[in-house]
C-alpha cells in the first residue's frame, strides 16, 4: 500500500426499476450491504463492483428492465459509485 492511502469500509445496494415502472425498487433484505473486506484487500471497489454486476444478467435471467448498483463510504450518504445494467429477461 502507498503511503498516504487506507483502507476504507464501502457500503452498496442493489435497485431494480421493470420495464414500464417510474422508480427504483431496492433488492434484498436491508436495503445496504458491506462490500466483502477481501474484495476490498485484492482490488477496487470499481473492480468489485463490475465482477458482481456481470454476473448479474445469468443470475436474475427472469427480470427485465434495469438493475442500479450504488456504493457509498456509509449507509446514508451520497454514492461514490453508480452503474446500471440492463437485465433483458430471457426466461
């Protein structure tokens, strides 16, 4: 690690929006989730998040519309990252 950095913990949730639908719906129970420290360990938060948001579209293959993944530095404040990926519904 450089001198200057540390470690911080980052906090994210998952939102769906169905084709046809006007707002978010969150995901999952809670609402927030810890990003896993090991994932923190070996690489960025961006790299965590891109791996879980391409795994995204096989796993929830039954959904279509849009899938929002928000990272924040604590539960509450303004998201230090944000992608949206389409889920096509394939089933």
């Amino acid at each position: 690690m450089s001198p200057g950095r540390y470690w911080q913990p980052y906090w994210w949730r998952l939102s769906f929006r169905a084709d046809g639908e006007p707002g978010w719906t969150p995901m999952g129970p809670g609402g927030f989730s810890p990003v896993p420290d090991a994932a923190l360990k070996t690489g960025s938060l961006e790299a965590w998040a891109g791996a879980l948001l391409e795994e995204a579209p096989d796993e929830l293959d039954d959904l279509r519309g849009d899938l929002l993944l928000e990272c924040f530095p604590e539960p509450g404040a303004a998201p230090v990252y944000s992608r949206e990926v389409r889920l096509s519904g394939r089933r």
